[in-house]
C-alpha cells in the first residue's frame, strides 16, 4: 500500500543501524513502532525481535497493524476471500456518498467497485455479528478490503480529493488479494491511541518514532479508509466527503516540538529511534539539543526517494534522519 511517510524502503538502512546500535541481540529485544502507520516497521522488525507492540491513533492503521502482528491463524483465509470476491453487487453507503451513481457527485470510486465495496463490508460484518468469524479474522478481513481498496481508488494516491475522469486502474474490477501475513506468536500487541497518553503505560527496550513531520493530516487524506473501516452512518462533508477527523499535534507548528519533547521525556526505554525528515516541522538542531538533554545521542541519516502522492511516478529526494538516543536511567 502507498501510504505517506512509509518506511518500507528505508527499511533496511533501519534494520542496519538499529542492530548496529542496540547492544546483544535483537531476538531477545522487545520492539515499539508508536506511529506504525502502513506497519512497514513493525512487521520489518516482527521476525528479528522478542515481540512487537504497534500503535497509531488512526482506526484503518489499527486494523491493518492488527491483521499482520495479531492474526494467530489463516485457516479458512483464502477460501473467505474467495467466497468475498464473488458477492453480488450492493448499494449501500459506499456507493451513495463516493460514486457518480448514487448522486452526491463524488467519484473516487467507479459505480461497480463502490458496490462491490459495500457487498464486501456488509458480508464481512455479517459474518462477525452471526459468529461465523471471530474478532481476529474480522480485523484481518478488513484490512485486505482496505489495502485492496486503495489499489482501484480514483484519486491521486491519497483520499483528500478524487479525480475527475476515471484513471484506468480505478476501472480495474475490485478483487481481494489475500494479505503476507504470517501466523504470529501471542506477545505481539497492538493499540489504537494517542502516542503521548499510551507512552506512559508501555516500557521496554527499543521505542522506533515515525511521527508525522508536516501539517499534511493523516486522518483527512486517509477518510475514506476510516470510513470503509467503521461503516457507520454519517454526514460527509463538502465536495470531497470528509468525515470529522483526528488532528495530530505533531502536524501543527504551534505543537509539534512540545510533543516531542513530552514524548521523549514519558518514554521508559532503553533505546530510542526517530525518524525524521529534513523539511521536518521541528528544526534538526532542536531535536539534537533536545536529545542530548536525556542521554547519548547520534545522528545518521540516508537519501531517501520520497513518495510523492500529487505525482505518483515522480519521486524526489529528501533526507531522512535517524536520531539515536541512548537514555540516562
Ligand atoms: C509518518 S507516518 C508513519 C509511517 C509508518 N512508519 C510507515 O512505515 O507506514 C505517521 C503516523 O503517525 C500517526 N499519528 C499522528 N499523530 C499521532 C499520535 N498523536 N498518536 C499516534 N499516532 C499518530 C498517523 O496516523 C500516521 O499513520
């Protein structure tokens, strides 16, 4: 999945400096991923630790991150996704608000993969309310819907607005594939909260930080993945149906810096990691200073091709940093 921000490239510059910089192995290690997003991290991280604890305050995030740290079995998976991929089309809520067909005007989605949308979400939650599927497997379910999803959207990667004319991937027939997963151990945990009030109940040893580190919001670019995600009745707003949406602190000039600062001082581990990027909110050397404050900091970085979501096939360059804190006890 495209997601702003991913890690997924830089995943093996982590993994290298990570490793360089805990000390013993990392397969005794418990790992924090507090702003998982896409989950690029924590799953990267999933075979190489003790265990993973993933958290992001957006619902769609959680329910991915769920699906791939937390499903224990895939007994019955594909076979459910089949089963999903040959419902009859139907108008439900999807349609109505996101389609040309259902009249509000919007057109993220074609006519025929907005219905099959809604048949999809209404069949998964069928299956949950009667029981035929446990919370696991619902959660799993709804993430291969929202991955496939953004693969046949009409918009320009993100959900902030739609296209004018069907791009030809949103005339591509919806069709679940089913997710990498892996049949994980228990330890695994995954949350859905805000990384300041959560910070203060975990403790471990390695905390990887991927705060969001400019005003773009991800709970207004992603609103239609909340939205297939809860299936709730409401009121979409305006010409591009947005939904009342979470604002992160760590978007806002006025609060970006605080936060961090309140983040690092609650954090109770060992090994602290973050990323950021250069056009970052908060200023390079302010992070330093901050950091040095705590404990033994270092600073590396790597040229990172960043996903450009206004123009998908041109990437441009930017530099990511990894700030290294080793914390005072
Ligand atoms: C840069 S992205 C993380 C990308 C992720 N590392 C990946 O590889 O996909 C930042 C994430 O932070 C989440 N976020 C923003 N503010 C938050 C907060 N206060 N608490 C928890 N998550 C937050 C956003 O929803 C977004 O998914």
């Amino acid at each position: 999945m495209h997601y702003i921000g991913s890690k997924e490239k830089l995943l093996p510059f982590l993994k290298r400096e990570i490793s360089h910089h805990v000390e013993g192995s990392l397969h005794v290690k418990s790992f924090c991923d507090l702003f998982a997003g896409s989950g690029a991290v924590g799953r990267g991280f999933n075979e190489e630790v003790l265990h993973v604890s993933s958290n992001d305050v957006e619902y769609y995030s959680y329910i991915i991150n769920h699906a791939y740290l937390k499903t224990s079995s895939l007994k019955d998976y594909t076979h459910q996704i089949d089963e999903l991929n040959q419902l009859a089309l139907t108008q439900g809520l999807i349609f109505k608000h996101y389609a040309l067909g259902g009249g509000e005007k919007r057109h993220y989605f074609s006519d025929e993969n907005a219905q099959k949308i809604d048949a999809i979400r209404q069949h998964i939650e069928l299956w949950y309310h009667n029981q035929s599927i446990d919370k696991e497997r619902y959660y799993l379910l709804l993430a291969t819907l929202i991955e496939s999803v953004t693969y046949i959207a009409n918009t320009a990667s993100i959900f902030s607005a739609f296209l004018k004319n069907l791009k030809k991937t949103a005339h591509t027939p919806l069709y679940l594939d089913a997710l990498h997963v892996r049949e994980n151990r228990e330890e695994n945990r995954v949350y859905h909260n805000d990384s300041n009030t959560l910070i203060k109940e975990l403790q471990g040893d390695i905390l990887y930080l991927d705060p969001p580190y400019n005003l773009r919001q991800y709970g207004a670019n992603y609103h239609l993945l909340n939205t297939i995600a809860k299936y709730k009745p409401f009121k979409p707003k305006g010409k591009t149906g947005l939904r009342k949406y979470y604002s992160s602190p760590f978007s806002k000039r006025k609060s970006a810096y605080e936060s961090l600062k309140n983040l690092l001082e609650s954090a109770k581990f060992k090994h602290i990691f973050l990323s950021y990027n250069n056009d970052g909110i908060i200023d390079n050397n302010d992070i330093e200073k901050l950091m040095k404050n705590l404990g033994k900091y270092e600073q590396v970085f790597q040229e990172h091709k960043r996903f450009n979501a206004k123009n998908a096939t041109k990437n441009y360059k930017t530099i990511e940093y990894l700030h290294i804190l080793k914390k005072f006890r």
